[in-house]
C-alpha cells in the first residue's frame, strides 16, 4: 500500500501537501500528531472515505490517480481490501453482536449465514466477547462495543484494518480493554494503521510511526529512534513530551 504526493484541500484549506507513504503489509503502522494535523483524512483517504485532490494511491494490482475519476468498481474494490473502524463505534442498534458481525460477510461476501455465523463466533472468541453474541449493543459497554466493531471489520477478512482513534471515547479501563485486543492482532502480523493519541501503547505496538503536522510528513520510521530522549527534533521532543504530560508542573 502506497501514497505518492497525495494532496487534499476542504475549501482553501490545505489539508493534505504532497503525502507520500508506504504502508508495509503485516505491520502496525501508527500515525500521530496533534489534533487538526492530517492524520485522520489520511487514513480515511486510505479506504476513500476522503478522496484526495491529486497523487496517486497503489495498492497491490489496483493503481488510482486522483488527477481523474475514480469508478465505482475501484472504490468497491479497494473497500473490500480495507477495514475501517471508527471511534464511535457505529454498531446497528437493532442487530445482535453477532448479526453486526455476520451482516457484511452474508450480504456483501455472500457467505451462508451458517459459515458467516461459524467464522463470526470464532472472531467474537478472538476479541474476547463470544458470551455476547445474543446481545444487543444497549447492552454492551464502550469498551465492549468497540471491540465488536473490530470484530465486524476482521470477518471481512481486509488485508488491512484502518483505526481512527478507536479508544479516544473510552475511559482508561475500557481502553485497555481494546489496546489489548490491537496488540494481538499486531503479534499475529494483521496489517494495522492506527492513528492515535495514546504514546505509550503507540511506542508498544508500533512497527513503524509517521509523525503528521500541518498535512506533513515531518516524521517516518523506526519508532525507537521517535521515542528516544534526546530526539534531535525539538518539536518531536515537546509533542512527545505534551503527550505523555512530562512537562506537566504542579
């Protein structure tokens, strides 16, 4: 998955300048940066949610250039092949947490709904609610809701999983709850890009960390050269700093 000098404008705003990136497959790419940087419509470009202005996007056999049209078999095409899962949840309140899960795979997939429900248990088994199953998502907790929601996202089977900020509406211990779950989809080489604001988890799954300000890349790589003390990038050092409150006075 590649992005070359992806540019996106909302009006006159300037969204995205010249964005290119790769994204390794079987890696957890995590994108950070402050609020208004880029990130998100990064990420959502990735799934076309946002459709950038100019640039080309490459992914496996599919080649878009976005100085044209895009068709509808593109888009379904890439849709199919990327997961997207948001920070608030999005779950149907009229299904059980196993009809959210199984109504993509049966409707879109055209799977039967014995093999949808079959693949589905053992996916709600993974994200540790599989006792939910019959449960409706008024009876879930936020923590619990979310992780329905990327289990809806792995029984599409994508090759990769876009997370916007999935635990940023969720309490500390609810959050722990689904930064577990994201860990070991990580262990198991599930191809992730993640935009956070959590650094410590950021530091603990991370492959690879793209750092976003102002729609720019002023960060790309090893996420222990990012995280170390002395970075020699003063404004890396105080975002990282603001972020995990170590500047925080009395």
């Amino acid at each position: 998955m590649k992005l070359a000098k992806i540019n996106k404008w909302f009006g006159e705003k300037h969204v995205l300048k010249d964005v290119s990136l790769e994204f390794p497959a079987g890696q957890t790419t995590v994108l950070v940066g402050p609020s208004g940087s880029g990130k998100s419509t990064i990420l959502r470009s990735l799934n076309l949610l946002e459709q950038p202005d100019r640039g080309t996007y490459d992914f496996d056999e599919l080649h878009l250039n976005f100085a044209k049209s895009v068709s509808r078999k593109q888009k379904l095409l890439l849709r199919q092949k990327t997961g997207m899962v948001f920070q608030d949840y999005n779950l149907f309140p009229h299904l059980t947490v196993l009809q959210n899960v199984t109504e993509g795979p049966i409707r879109v997939l055209k799977k039967s709904k014995e093999t949808a429900n079959q693949e589905a248990l053992e996916i709600l088994s993974k994200v540790g609610l599989r006792d939910f199953a019959d449960a409706y998502p008024a009876q879930l907790s936020g923590g619990q809701a979310q992780r329905v929601a990327i289990a809806r996202a792995l029984a599409m089977k994508p090759e990769y999983v876009l997370l916007d900020e999935p635990t940023s509406a969720l309490d500390p211990e609810l959050e722990l709850e689904v930064l577990r779950v994201l860990l070991r989809l990580a262990q198991e080489n599930q191809s992730l890009i993640i935009v956070t604001h959590n650094m410590v988890f950021a530091r603990r799954v991370a492959d690879k960390i793209v750092f976003v300000e102002d729609g720019t890349i002023k960060y790309d790589g090893d996420p222990a050269a990012f995280f170390v003390p002395d970075n020699p990038d003063e404004r890396i050092r105080h975002f990282i700093a603001a972020m995990t409150m170590e500047e925080l006075e009395a």
